[in-house]
C-alpha cells in the first residue's frame, strides 16, 4: 500500500503538525501551503504519487470546494478528506457529492485522524483490488484469450487471424490439450461473424445416435422419448460458427451426413422429410492423423478435404517452452478470480522444473497443475513442494541437459514406456503419472505399437 499523502492548508502550523502525527503513525507526507502549488504539482506527478489528500476548506487564493473540483478534473480516483474549522452542513454536503471521502471538523483528536486516514486507504486499497479482479475476470470469461510468446505458436496463430475473414472451412490439428478450441474461437471472434453465435460440440464425447440427434435435431416422435421437436446445434449455430472437435472420432454414416451440410448448406433432422437450409462456417479439429484415416478407409476422403481448406497445426507445448511461464502466470490469475487463492506468485525454482517438464498432456495439463499447485499451497507462493513428483523426478528435454537431446516422437514413447513399466500396465495409474486421459495413453500404446512383453525400461 502506497502511504504517502499529501496535505494542503494556508496554515503551516497545521502543516507541521499533520506531518509530525502521521509519522509517528508511518506515514509519509507532502505538504502544500497553497492550493495552486498543489494543483501544479498534480498536473507534473505520476498517477500513484500520492494516496490520500488532506484538503483544508477554507484557503485565500482558492478555496476548498474548488479546489476539490479541480483535483477531480485531474485524479478521479486520489481520495481526499476535507477540513476545515468553519464545517457546516451545506458545505460538507457539497464536497461529499464532489467525491470527498470524508470531512473532519478542526480541532479534531489525533485519533479521529489516524482512523480516517487507515478506513480510507484500506478502502481503496479494496476498490483497487477489486478493479483488479473484475479485470482478470474479464480477460477470463473469455475462452478465446490466447497466451502466446513463442515464434512456434505466433506463427500459426498469425496464419489463423488471417483466414479468419474468410468463410473457408478450416482444420485444427495437434495433440489434446494444446488449445485448439482456444484457436477456434479466436478464428470466430476475428471474422464476419463475430457477433453470432459460436457453437463446440465434442464428438468423441456423444454416441453416434444421440451425437447425429444433437447436430441435426429431431421431431416429435423420431424415436423414443422425443416428445417434441428439438432444434439442433446446426440450426442454432445459423449465421454463426460451429466448432467440431474430435471430428476424426465421427462415424461413416455421420460423415456422409456433415459432406451434405458442407457441400449444399442443408440437412435433414432425424425423423424430418424435408430438408433445413443453414448458414454455417466450420471449424474442426482432431489430434488424430486424417491422412491415415483416409487411407485407412476410416474417414472419407470428400469430407477431409472439405474440411481440409486451410489446415492449421498447433505445436505441441514441448515445442513452444517460451510460453510456459506466461500460460503458468495466467491459469494462476485464473486462480485468484475463480477462488480467491491467496498464492500471488510461483518460485524460480518452480518455474524452472515447469519449463523443463516434457507435458505430455499440453497446455490442459499445466493449467490443471497450477490449479492443484495453487489449492495445495500453504502460502503466497507455488513452490517445488506443490509439485507431482514427476516434474521434480523424471528426467526430461531440459535444454540443459548434458546429453544429445531424443527426437521429439522417440521421447515421448520413453515417457509413456516408463509410466506403463512403473505401474506394472496399470493403464489408469500410468495415465494418471502422465498427467493424460486414459483414452489418450490408449491411443499412444496404439501409436508406438506397444506392448507389455515387448516393452524394456527406456535407457
């Protein structure tokens, strides 16, 4: 808290007096024996120059009502108390509506003063936390803020502002949890139609019935239980955006449905015999290889590309080390809005084992470890003893590290090797000391082609 304050009154008796007491009370102050010496000292200070003023009422050049105006014009926000040995209702009235913060009657009890001077500090102390968190809460509520300092991700980040104002369908490709959700709604926010509706739906989240139920809508009576008609997120996202994440988990026959809605800009809805014509803009995104799956006849071809306009790979948070502190920083603001953690900063040492970490479940799982650092927390600071033991253990793609660095591929399937051999394949545990969902370690098995009997402890 910024203790110094300032005190303007024609009588330098007083003057040396308010000064000599606030002292005693750790306060320092400034004084001003004329109110146009004050206001020219306003106008050449810096905003936090001063936290308080203590304005006299009556003064020769200018008086107090005045002078209270004109220190509006240039501090809303500097608190003043008024004094004065002359105190009437209108005039105290009247410097309450100009903004004063309270009016002290000459002479007045040391006592008085000191209670004044701390009940109107320790409020402003409060309003300016308060500023403080309803702005971390704005910048919150959005689910669109990015967080990003590294060239790995700027670059592709620059690539999506531009497409933005295109229609063109776009694909979001990249690991779980590396933000793809987070480009996509910086796409939306940034293009034509910004001020519709922005739709996500999960589609490896919904089975295929209720998924198709859920895109298209249904009428009354198309099935069991649907008393009546239900628009679907096609319809509702009209005009807008809708974001399909996962869609690489959508079935064959789903595919064929989304090609139809892409290529002519109508659907049907489950149960419905005519036809809905919608105006949509696609986002999607899947961590998994299309490619493959195209050639693996799991996806159709016709939907990839249409899909497939302007591909936008996000790199993983191994690869883009230079935003780890500023996403730590950030979730731990998330943090004290959410619910009022008193942890304010995180320990170098800290820092530096999460800029080490290998983060084989991205940007999700850091913000989950800031979040259970910033509960566990016995103080105002994250430190190494908030930290899983993984991070402050395992060994991992520390740029400091003597030996020649893996390729990227290779040590992430070490990581995976060790967990699965430490739990003995126990998948849940293993996934658990990942930081990563178990249908994730799921997928990794598949992709490094893993299994218990062929699988040694990484050197």
């Amino acid at each position: 808290m910024d203790k110094r304050i300032w005190i303007c009154d024609d009588e330098t008796g007083i003057l040396r007096y308010l000064r000599k007491m606030l002292l005693t009370q750790g306060f320092e102050s400034e004084i001003f024996s004329s109110p146009l010496q004050l206001l020219r000292q306003l106008e050449d200070s810096a905003e936090d120059a001063a936290a308080l003023l203590l304005l006299d009422m009556k003064m020769p050049e200018l008086d107090g009502i005045d002078t209270l105006r004109r220190v509006r014009e240039l501090r809303p926000r500097l608190p003043v108390v008024m004094m004065t040995g002359h105190g009437t209702i209108d005039s105290a009235v009247e410097a309450m509506k100009l903004g004063a913060y309270d009016y002290l009657t000459k002479p007045f009890p040391q006592e008085k003063l000191f209670a004044v001077v701390r009940h109107c500090l320790e409020r402003e102390q409060l309003l300016e936390e308060n500023r403080h968190l309803r702005n971390e809460l704005k910048s919150q509520a959005d689910p669109g803020t990015i967080i990003a300092d590294s060239p790995a991700f700027r670059k592709v980040f620059e690539l999506a502002l531009r497409v933005a104002g295109s229609d063109s369908n776009v694909l979001i490709l990249g690991e779980s949890g590396t933000g793809k959700e987070v480009v996509a709604r910086a796409i939306h926010r940034a293009s034509r139609r910004n001020d519709q509706r922005f739709l996500a739906v999960n589609c490896a989240a919904l089975t295929e019935t209720l998924l198709e139920s859920q895109l298209f809508g249904h009428v009354r009576g198309a099935f069991t239980g649907a008393g009546q008609n239900q628009k679907g997120i096609l319809e509702e996202a009209h005009g807008g955006t809708l974001f399909l994440d996962e869609i690489g988990d959508v079935s064959p026959a789903l595919q064929a449905k989304l090609l139809r809605v892409l290529q002519e800009g109508e659907f049907i809805p489950v149960g419905a015999t005519r036809p809905k014509r919608v105006d949509v803009r696609f986002l999607a995104a899947t961590n998994k290889d299309l490619d493959k799956e195209v050639a693996a006849g799991r996806f159709r071809e016709d939907l990839f590309y249409r899909l497939n306009v302007i591909s936008l790979p996000l790199p993983p948070l191994r690869e883009r080390v230079e935003d780890i502190e500023p996403l730590a920083r950030h979730f731990l603001g998330k943090m004290i809005v959410k619910t009022a953690s008193a942890v304010r900063r995180i320990d170098p040492a800290a820092m530096a084992a999460l800029r080490a970490y290998h983060w084989p479940g991205n940007v999700r799982e850091l913000e989950n470890l800031i979040e259970r650092g910033a509960i566990l927390a016995e103080g105002d600071t994250l430190t190494l003893d908030e930290l899983p033991l993984k991070l402050t253990t395992r060994p991992s793609l520390s740029v400091s590290a003597p030996q020649a660095p893996l390729p990227l591929r290779e040590a992430e399937r070490r990581q995976v090797v060790l967990a699965l051999n430490e739990t003995g394949w126990n998948k849940s545990q293993a996934a658990n000391l990942l930081g990563i969902t178990r249908k994730t370690l799921d997928r990794k098995i598949k992709e490094f082609d893993l299994l218990p009997e062929s699988c040694d402890p990484p050197a």
